[in-house]
C-alpha cells in the first residue's frame, strides 16, 4: 500500500522526512505553504522531531493523533496570519492541506505500527473472509439478505473504490475513497433498479449493510483493519480539539466510514462463530446496541486486549462491542427514505 509515497520531495529543513505532494481541489493551499518557506521549515522541523522522540504506545493513537493536530493548527494559525486569509473556506482549505500533508510525511512511521499491533486481528479477519467459499454462500450467512435480491446488485464499482484505498497514504484520501465507495454503491442500486425497469426503490440500513459487506469479500483490499484503524486515529485527533473544522467536513461521511466498519465486524463474527460452534454459521451480524459511540481509542485497544481464561475469543468479541456502537450510529443517521 501507500504507493503515493514514492517519489516524494523534501522540504525545507526536514532532512530524511520527505513531505509526498498530494494535488487537492485546488493547488492554492500548497502555495500558500510553499510560499512561506521559513513556516513551512519550522513546521517539518517540528514534525520530524516529532516522529523521532514520541513513542507510539498501542491503544493510546489518540494520544498521537491530537499531538499531530496541535501541530497542524499551530501551523496553519501561523500561515492564516502571515497570508492575512479572512474568508473561513480559505482557512478550512489550508487546515485541510496542512493536516494532509502532514499525515503524508509521517505516513510510514504511523503506517509501520498500525500494520505491527494489528498483525493478529488482520490474520482473524482475513479467516473469517476466506471462509466463504462463494458470494451466493455469503448471502445466504447474512441475517435479511435472503429473498432481497441484493446479490444480483452490481457492486463492482464499490469494491474497485475500496481497492483504491491500498493506493492511499493519508486517511483524508481513504475517508474519501470510502464515501466514494458508498456513493458508488447508491449509484449501483439505482441502475439495478433501471435495469429491471422498476420505480422508486427502497434500501433501508439493513441493506446497505449486507451491500458492503459483498462489497469487502470482493474487493482486494488489504490489511483492512489498519486502513480503518488510520482513519479512526485521525478522526480521533479531530475531534480532541472541540469545534475543530476538520470533524465538520468528514461528519457527512460517516454513514460510509461506520457501514465499512460493521462489514469488517461481520467477519470477524463469523470467525469466532467458527472457531465456538466448527462450521455452523453463526449470524454474525452486527448488532444495533451497546458501546460508547465513535470508538476512540478504545476501537485499537480492544483488538490489543488478551482474553482472560475460558474466553479465547473474548477479544474478537470486545472490538465487536466498539464497531456495534458505529452501527447503532449508521442507523441512526439513515432513516430509510434517504436511500430512494
């Protein structure tokens, strides 16, 4: 993954930490950065000192996230300033290159240790997938999927958009590869239903649900987990700091975000149904109760957990606790007529 990082350029001051250039609506934020090389320096001066004293402690990449914002917003105040940007959309414009950029350059540092604390989960998730040995053996596991004829759907322009999120190094491109991926999936229910030459078609949350799922078995993303736990983190460090913009700008897609959090959960289900009961499937459907809403840090640590004695699944069954949470607020966001 992340092959954007190759061919970056250095910035000023940074040394061995190379900033990856990463083109957004407009290129103006950029020069507003390039063109104050003295900020720009001191910013990557910062961050690479940062990369090198702070130390990433599993279950605590909030911590690390909200250090990484403290750093941004310094940053973009200094430039906001010395550019005297009145208007509120130039200012959001250049948080969002500044914290985008700045994920960029530390993306392999925070990449390395996601993909290290989450080897074990990955391997439980990448079970539970292969476990199937079919899409139509999918759909019948799906608890409501049978009779909605939701496996004749065309889903590949979804799955080609999860794909695309192996390609991408900051979680501002993958959080929008994954809207992406749930408006492509609108887009494809609705030339079903043209198709076969019906009206107006109803897709409660339910649906959109067993949708994504089909959507991860037949992607080819990889190390799925920690694409989402990258995303998770930075929406964490996000919201640390109350009123910030940058929660505002990704809020609206946090129905796309949730539904591929409870297609993983699904699976992971289905591994620890396995493993309790052999080959009996066990419905793991992710649940519309419990939990603590957006999961916090506690998303990450709850895969970290060891399961106490008699409980060898008790850590599977913890981080489906956290992702249950992301369901109950999917559900909450889509009532069913916004899916028409």
């Amino acid at each position: 993954a992340a092959a954007g990082e190759a061919g970056a350029s250095a910035a000023p001051g940074l040394g061995a930490l190379s900033l990856p250039r990463i083109p957004g609506p407009s290129d103006q934020p950029l020069e507003w950065l390039d063109s104050a090389p003295d900020i720009q320096g001191s910013h990557f001066d910062e961050v690479a000192r940062f990369r090198n004293t702070f130390v990433q402690v599993p279950g605590c990449e909030q911590s690390t996230a909200e250090r990484i914002r403290e750093i941004v917003d310094a940053t973009a105040h200094k430039l906001i300033r010395h550019h005297r940007l009145e208007q509120p959309s130039q200012q959001r414009q250049l948080e969002y290159q500044v914290s985008r950029n700045t994920y960029a350059a530390l993306h392999s540092w925070i990449w390395r240790h996601l993909q290290h604390i989450l080897a074990t989960p990955e391997e439980r998730l990448e079970k539970g997938i292969r476990s199937f040995a079919s899409a139509e053996e999918l759909v019948e596991a799906i608890p409501g999927c049978q009779g909605r004829g939701l496996g004749l759907v065309d889903i590949k322009r979804c799955s080609d958009q999860l794909d695309e999120v192996d390609h991408k190094i900051s979680p501002h491109e993958k959080i929008a590869c994954i809207d992406e991926a749930y408006s492509a999936l609108q887009r494809c229910v609705a030339d079903g239903a043209r198709q076969a030459g019906s009206g107006a078609v109803e897709i409660t949350g339910d649906d959109v649900m067993s949708l994504f799922i089909l959507a991860v078995y037949r992607s080819s993303l990889r190390q799925r987990l920690a694409h989402v736990a990258h995303v998770e983190m930075y929406l964490q460090g996000a919201a640390g700091l109350s009123g910030n913009v940058q929660v505002a700008r990704f809020e609206e897609a946090g129905y796309a975000v949730s539904a591929l959090q409870a297609a993983l959960k699904f699976f992971l289900d289905e591994c620890t149904e396995e493993r309790r009961h052999g080959s009996a499937r066990g419905g793991g459907r992710a649940s519309a109760g419990g939990g603590t809403g957006r999961g916090g840090s506690g998303l990450i640590a709850s895969y970290l957990e060891k399961p106490g004695p008699g409980d060898a699944d008790g850590d599977a069954d913890r981080a489906g606790m956290q992702l249950s949470s992301l369901v109950r607020q999917a559900r909450a966001q889509g009532s069913p007529g916004s899916w028409r």
